[in-house]
C-alpha cells in the first residue's frame, strides 16, 4: 500500500479542539436544567464526556499544521464529530430517566445531524415539554444554531491558529460557490458574519417576547420566544411545539416570515448594507431572483388555496383559508419561504394540501436559499449561472464562433466555476435519484409502504436541508417509523447537503489519500 | 469624450504677439505634425533619439532638433527645459511620454502634455483630476475611436467634428456613385438654410464653391452647419440608407476596436466584434458587456455569411495592420456591406484607402495631433478640426475687439481676408446663425472658419 499523503492526524486534531469549545455551549442548557431541576445530571455528563474526547483528540496532534488536503478532512471530520458528540444529551437523558425514541442510538444520531445541519427533520415520537425537559429542548434549538452559520466559521473567528488556512476551510464549508472574504482578515470576516447572525436573532427574540407582552402572542412566552430565533435564522425548523408554528397567532408567523428571509439572503449583504452600500440589494442579481422567485411561487399557492383548489382534503378540517385573503395569503407565503429558504417551519399541516400545491412545495425543496445565507439545497445562485448558461449554449449554437462569457451583476463567471456548478447540480440530482430508490426498496424491505412521492420528498427535504416532508414525514409527524437503515441513509445526505457533497465525496477518491 | 481645458495659465496667448517656448519630445507623425502647425508663431525644440528623424526634420522645419532621450533630464536641460512654457510629449510610447512629463515638471513649470495610447492612463489621469505631472492627457486610442464613432453616425462622411458645444457640425463627405446630388450645382443642391457648403477637396485642388459649382462623383465635399441640417443633407446624398448605421461588425480586436465597442455600447448599440485570437477573443468579451465578440477569422467566407455580415450596416476594420484593414474593408464591401470604415496607421494611406472604395480611414496619429494642436493654438482659437490630412483647417474662434470681422457685414469683411477661407457658421449666445454677406459678427461671437493651411496663421492672427 503507498504511503498516504494526508496528514489525519492534523485534521483530528483540530477537531479535537474545535470539540472541546464547543462543549462550553452544553453549559447553557445545563443553567437551565439547573433551574428547572431536571437533566441535570444528564448535561452535566455530557459536558464532562464531550471534554474529555476533544482534549483526548487534541493529544493526536498537540501542533496541527494544516494543509489543502487536511481542511477537506478537517471540515468533513468536524461535522461528523460534531453530530456523534451531540447525541450525548439525547442518549443520556433516555440512560438516566424517562422513555424517549431519541434514547436509540440512531434516532439520536438523526436528531443531531438533522440539529447541526439545520435539517429540521426530527424523529422525536412526542415534542412537549411534558415529555421532555426544557433543557433538553434548548439543546435541540441550540444545535441548529451552532450549526447555522457554521462551526468552522465559528471556530475561524474564534481560534487563531486557523486564521491562515482559514479561507479554504470556509470554503469548502460555507453554502454556495466561494465565499466573498469581506475584510482582509478571514478571522475579521468570520467575526462580522456571526455578529450578524447573533443580531439578527437577538432582535427576532424582542420582537417575539414583545408581541407576547402586548398579548398578540399568547402561546409566545419566554422560552418559545428563546427557542425559535434559534431555528429561525440557521433556517433550521426545530421546534419544542409539536405543531410548530401553527401553534401562535397570525402575528407571530407574520413576524418570522422576514427574518427566514433575511436567513436565506447572503449576509454578506447586510454587512455592505450597514457599511453604506444598501444599493447593493438592488443590484445583486442573486438577490433579485431570491424575492422574485418567493414572490411568484406565493402569489401562485395563495391563489390556489384562495380559491380551494390548493386544498386536498375535506376544507372543513383545516383552518379557514379557502376564500379568506389574509389566511391564503400568509399561509401561502409563510409554507413557501420557509421550504425556498429551507426553514421547514410550518404554519399549517401542508400534508392537506392538494397535488398541485404539495409539487410546488416539492419542487421549491430544490431551489435553496443564497449563497453565503444559513440556506441548504442548490441555491439561487447556482440556478442562475444554470439558467444563464443553458441560454449561452442555445445561442452558441446559432452562433458557433461567438465567444460569451456567463455575466452575474457585472461580473464575468470563469468557465471552471461554471464546471464546478454543473458537476455540484448534477451529483446533487444523482444523489437525490439514487437515495430516493434506496429508500423506496428499503421501507418496502420491511413492509412499511410510502409512496414514491413520499420518498422523494423526504430525499430531498432532508438532502436540502429543509426538514419536514410530505406523508408520514409531515410538518406534523416525524421521520420515526422509517426503518434505521434508511434513517442513517437519511443521516448521510444531511451531513452531504449541509457541506455541499465535493468536500465528502473528494474524501472517497484514492487521489485525494495518494500522491 | 472631449476634453476641454482652461488655457494654462503661464502662457499668455494673445493674438500671436508672444512666442512661447515648446518642447516637443517625439519627432514622429504626430510630433512633426504638431511642430509645423506651431513653428511659424513658435520656438520649437523637437528631441528625439533617431538621428535620421532629426536631421530630416532639421531641413524641414524651422525648428530646434536634438537628439537623446526625451526622458532625461540631461536632454531636457539641453532642449532649455528651465525656460519652456510647453512640453508635449509624443512617442509611440506610452510611458516614456508620461516620464518625459514628470522630468520635465521636476526642472520647469512647462506646462506638459502627454499623448497616451491606452485609455488607461487617462482614466487614472482623469479620475485623480490630474496625476504623473501630466498638465492635459491624449489618448489617440479613444480619439481614433471617437472619430469612427462620429463617422458612421452619418451616412457617407469620412471625418465629423463638432464645434460650439456640439451646436455646429463640420463634415467631410465623398460624393458616392449614383448619388441624387452628384452633377447639381451646389445652388442647387443647398436647399438648406442652416448649411455652408465650404469647400469640394477636386483632386489635388481646393475648390471654394460658388453657385454655380457643379458637384461631381469623387468629390469630397466640406460643409458647416447646423446638425439637423448636416444629417439632412447626408440623407440628400446618399438616399434610402439607414441613417444611423446601427447594424455594425467591427473586425479586429485592437485596443481602438475596443474603445469603438464601448462608445457604440455607450449609445445603446450591440456591435459585433471578430477576433481571430481565441483567448483574446474571450478576454474582449469578458471586458465588452452588451457587445457579442466572435472567435474566427474575418476573411472566411463561410463564416461571413453564416454570420450575415454582409447585412451589417457599417463594418469597421480596427486589425494590426493597415494592409488587413484595406483587405478587410474591400471583402466587407464585397459581401454587400453597405459602409466600410478602416484604421489607418499611415497617414500617406488615408487617400489611398478612401480611392479604392474604403467608405471612410481614419487615422489615431492625425485625430491625436488635432487633439494637441487644438490645445496649443494660438490666439482665441478655441477648437480645430484637420481636413483630409492636413491641406485644410476648420476652426473655432471666438471674437473680440481687436477682430477684423467685429461689427462688420461679412460680405465687407471677406474682401480683407485671404482667398479659400470660408466661413462656415456663427453661433451667437448658443444660437445658430446663418452666415450670409449681410450678417453683421458681433464681439462674443463663436465663428467656425474653414482656411487652408498655408493660410492658417495669417486668418487666426487677424480674426
């Protein structure tokens, strides 16, 4: 066997350390559990667990000297580290008390990567506080904020020994092609994203908590007001409601609708916004097609449901929207960004939706949010150099010797960029094919029949990021009854879609290990 | 773009009295031109570091030659930098010029004057409002550019310039084959009131019309006036064409090519552009937004008519070299192109090109030369248009006091003035003013005079 040629121990080693900060944030809900004195116990172990195995695993490598080859590894290695060592709560809280699904080691599996990816999909049998402890709920929440703008992003503000590698490893990390390094210092423009994103969901708790003080909220109260900020801006979709945001007023769904999309917009946007460039709003190409594409597709749903025929089962059984503007209306834009920006929050069970309606939502799982945002699935920006592309090559072939070059705002796309887009699309529909039969031969394996409908959409829900899906793994159910097998399948595409599948897939070439 | 600068303040013009002391750095096509048009009123000292230049220049002007390196300080010393008023530098290269100016700023108060090729320069140059110790910047890319672009917006033409602020056009037409004015007289022709018919370019002869002038087939035909009215008469001569070439192929990824590309794209236009170079081609494509570039060879046929070229309002021919500009105009005229324009880099050619059947040469050493001879004028001169290479001038000037013309009727005024100088329009406080023998020029006045050249100094130093 020829010698490898990456150096793992670098790469492990810095997970390590990366793990053994990370382990601080056990700290919040185990104040929490404190408090209300329950899981105590549990976040107290998992605390000291989660230490020990990243000092353990700093000790492979005390003076980590990273390389092109590593950070691939590195940012691969993280998020799988990352989601085992967040199954510790789970797994822990089922060890010392009551009955939980999440007590199996590859439902917790599930609930951690789907927490950290900001998936949202959940096999969680009963969400209530009175199953669950509030401290155990944060920690969901709080996963899918950790993992919003990213751990290694966070680890680059944090750490300075990555401030050098620190542009790949953002790289290979951060949604969308290439990130757009915003101050000289990758530390700096690691800092400005996640003080953005920490404002943003600071100003989202106020308003929440504010709209419950004035009582247009009464199901909002502090902890709800806490919890979903946290899922709202890595456009994650966890909730400690069951019924998720159906369960608050028209006002609340109202007030999340811009903060999931300010959550699917590249933030390196509102950080030109507050340097005194808002025009840049208008002129980002990405940007435009973003809200064009939420305009059209809620104009559209809320019609459907507007006149009914959105509506799929009997219309008595769901709340009144046929024929009432403002229900159609918020329903329709509240389902439709929280699927584009791959949220997976949702204001009412969409399974009620007729076919129609239920195919533009499935066909939305595709589309993702911006570049740079905390969005999943392929993203505008990709669709666009697609789309412009494909109209390239339809005027090529009218005009062979004409030489265009594929523009975005003013800005010309390299040709190798453009490969680097089409490769991404294609093995990104490869994947959804392929793990859409396996799921389909797997559930009928067991007997457990979901239609191909279903499996598709649970593909790409949780392939995308999004979350919920339609059928059993509804907005209101729960991917649990899926056989394991498909669930660590499901496990792998989150952990594949959340780091944009090259930086996985290039780790399972013999290239990638050898000269 | 045109460039308008303030006088420079450390020379005094006035009426020709005072000699200033120019420096030209280049004794070129550009740099010779610029010191004949100076040398009568002036003390010119050209330098430059090719012996042969020198000493032909030393018989054929009256002019102070040296040799050496115009970007010494050494050489500039020699040249009486110290006591100069102007330096103009104007080699074929780009940063010697520059460097020619910043030595030359560190020993003078001179006023300097850069010719450039690449817009680039002037683009800091102008961003900055002035860097490099460069006093006023030309670029002949963008001037040749410009020129082109001037051209082909008027169906015919071969040179359009543009005075009083854009109130007065002159335009330098050929009289095609078959057109409706040619064997009228220009009486008969000049259905116009805002219109001066200033001069017919017969041969080697300078005709001043009178009525009864006939206009023949081969002429080129000068004439001053009113825009509208100029656009019309293009219309007159070449009936049925498409007024605004719209339609426009540009063979050739030069770096004039690309400045044409961007003034047609700055007019909403979507020219299309022909370069061999399949790198190059795509470079230029990355640069020219709303322009479709194509990589092929412009003389396949095949491609040609694929492409329908042969369509194309106007081809312009911006290759390296003069010979594949002929080539390339004569084939566009071939396939059925309706104009064709070429990049002349020899001025002896310009003629030449326009004989065998290019619609228009234009040449960036003479758009250049005009640019600085237009800066450096003496008198109240306040823009110069050069007519078929130099035979002939078109000027702007303003009237003061001292002007022979002031408060006269020009049909008296005319008997004091030399033969073949015309005058072709007035402005007068922003209007245009139709000038006919009873018309009286008042002082403030903006009078476009066309003169030969030999005549040039005599007309600028009276009017």
């Amino acid at each position: 066997m020829s010698r490898l040629r990456v150096d793992w121990r670098a790469s492990l080693g810095l997970v390590g350390t990366v793990v053994k900060y990370l382990s601080a944030t056990l700290l919040v809900p185990l104040v929490v559990a404190l408090s209300h004195g329950a899981d105590a116990p549990t976040f107290a172990a998992a605390f000291a667990i989660t230490v020990g195995i990243g000092v353990a695993l700093e000790r492979v490598d005390p003076d980590p000297d990273l390389g092109a080859r590593e950070g691939f590894l590195m940012v691969a290695l993280t998020w799988l580290t990352v989601a085992l060592v967040g199954t510790m709560p789970y797994l822990l809280a089922g060890f010392f008390g009551g009955e939980s699904t999440l007590a199996h080691p590859v439902n917790a599996l599930f609930e951690s990567m789907s927490g950290f990816t900001t998936t949202g999909a959940t096999v969680m049998g009963d969400i209530s506080l009175d199953r669950h402890s509030h401290a155990l709920l944060l920690w969901r929440q709080l996963t899918q904020w950790l993992g919003g703008m990213g751990i290694v992003v966070l680890a680059v503000a944090i750490l300075p020994e990555l401030s050098v590698g620190g542009a790949q490893l953002m790289d290979a990390e951060a949604p969308g092609p290439g990130i757009e390094k915003l101050t000289p210092r990758i530390a700096e423009t690691a800092r400005v994203l996640w003080l953005a994103y920490l404002g943003f969901t600071l100003v989202e708790m106020g308003l929440l908590y504010g709209l419950h003080l004035a009582g247009l909220a009464p199901n909002m109260d502090f902890f709800n007001a806490v919890s979903h900020p946290l899922t709202t801006m890595p456009t994650g979709g966890f909730s400690p409601e069951a019924r998720s945001i159906e369960a608050f007023s028209a006002a609340v769904q109202w007030v999340i609708i811009p903060f999931m999309i300010a959550a699917g917009t590249n933030f390196a946007l509102f950080w030109h916004a507050l340097n005194g460039e808002p025009e840049r709003f208008v002129r980002d190409t990405e940007f435009r097609s973003y809200t064009g594409i939420i305009g059209v597709l809620t104009a559209v749903v809320a019609a459907l449901l507007f006149v009914g025929t959105g509506i799929g089962s009997d219309p008595a059984a769901v709340p009144p929207i046929v024929g009432e503007f403002e229900d159609a209306a918020r329903h329709a834009a509240f389902q439709v960004v929280s699927i584009v920006t791959t949220t997976g929050y949702a204001s009412m069970d969409f399974n009620a939706w007729s076919a129609p309606a239920k195919y533009l939502l499935l066909f939305a799982m595709f589309i993702g949010g911006s570049a740079g945002s905390t969005g999943g699935a392929i993203k505008i920006v990709r669709w666009v150099v697609v789309l412009k592309s494909l109209r390239r090559e339809l005027f090529t072939t009218v005009h062979p010797a004409a030489v265009s070059p594929v523009r975005l705002g003013g800005r010309v796309v390299g040709e190798r960029a453009i490969r680097g887009i089409y490769a991404f699309t294609l093995l990104y529909l490869v994947f959804f094919s392929v793990a859409t039969i396996l799921i389909v031969v797997d559930t009928w394996r067991i007997g457990y029949e979901v239609t191909a409908f279903e499996a598709m959409s649970a593909v790409a829900a949780t392939l995308g990021n999004v979350g919920p899906a339609f059928g059993t793994a509804g907005p209101m159910n729960s991917y649990l009854q899926f056989p394991r097998t498909s669930k660590l399948l499901m496990t792998f595409l989150m952990w594949l879609g959340r780091l944009e599948i090259l930086p996985v897939l290039v780790l399972l070439t013999p290239a990638y290990w050898r000269t | 773009m045109e460039i308008h600068l303030p006088a420079p303040a450390n020379i005094r013009y006035g009426s020709g009295a005072v000699h200033v002391r120019v420096v030209i750095v280049g004794a070129g096509e550009v740099g010779s031109s610029i010191a004949a048009s100076l040398e009568g009123d002036h003390e010119v000292v050209v330098i430059d570091n090719d012996a042969e230049r020198v000493n032909d220049l030393t018989y054929s002007l009256d002019v102070l030659t040296i040799e050496g390196d115009g970007a010494s300080l050494s050489t500039l010393r020699e040249a009486g930098i110290e006591a100069a008023d102007l330096l103009i530098a104007s080699t074929d290269d780009d940063e010697t010029n520059i460097v020619a100016c910043a030595t030359a700023k560190t020993a003078s108060d001179a006023f300097t004057v850069a010719r450039v090729k690449q817009t680039n320069y002037l683009d800091t140059w102008q961003a900055a409002g002035g860097a490099f110790g460069v006093d006023f910047i030309v670029s002949s890319n963008l001037l040749a550019a410009q020129t082109m672009v001037r051209v082909i917006g008027l169906p015919a033409a071969r040179d359009v310039d543009v005075f009083a602020e854009g109130r007065v056009m002159m335009a330098e037409f050929g009289v095609p084959e078959g057109s409706p004015v040619a064997g009228r007289t220009v009486a008969d022709a000049d259905r116009f009131t805002e219109l001066t018919f200033a001069a017919l370019l017969r041969d080697d002869d300078i005709v001043i019309p009178e009525g009864e002038t006939r206009i023949e087939v081969g002429d080129e035909l000068v004439v001053i006036g009113s825009p509208e009215n100029t656009r019309t008469f293009a219309g007159d001569l070449t009936p049925g064409r498409d007024e605004d070439g719209r339609d426009v192929v540009i063979v050739g990824g030069s770096e004039v090519a690309v400045e044409v590309a961007r003034l047609l794209e700055d007019r909403g236009l979507h020219p299309r552009l022909i370069e061999r170079d399949p790198a190059r081609a795509r470079e230029l494509a990355e640069r020219l937004a709303d322009t479709t570039v194509m990589a092929s060879d412009a003389t396949d046929r095949a491609f040609l008519d694929r492409e329908h070229v042969g369509d194309a309002d106007v081809v312009i021919a911006a290759l390296g070299s003069d010979e594949k500009n002929l080539l390339a105009s004569l084939l566009a005229s071939r396939i059925g192109v309706a104009r064709t324009v070429a990049l002349v880099e020899t001025a002896e050619y310009t003629d030449l090109f326009e004989a065998v059947g290019v619609g228009a040469a234009v040449n960036p050493r003479d758009a250049t030369a005009e640019e600085i001879i237009r800066f450096t004028r003496d008198g109240d001169t306040e823009n110069v248009a050069i007519v078929d290479h130099d035979r002939a001038e078109v000027l702007e000037i303003e009237i003061d006091g001292d002007s022979m013309l002031a408060g006269r009727p020009i049909r008296e005024s005319a008997a004091d003035l030399p033969a073949r100088v015309t005058i072709g329009a007035i402005t007068r406080d922003g209007t245009f003013v139709t000038p006919r023998g009873d018309t009286v020029v008042e002082v403030g006045d903006h009078v476009v005079v066309f003169a030969e050249t030999d005549v040039i100094d005599a007309v600028a130093g009276t009017i």
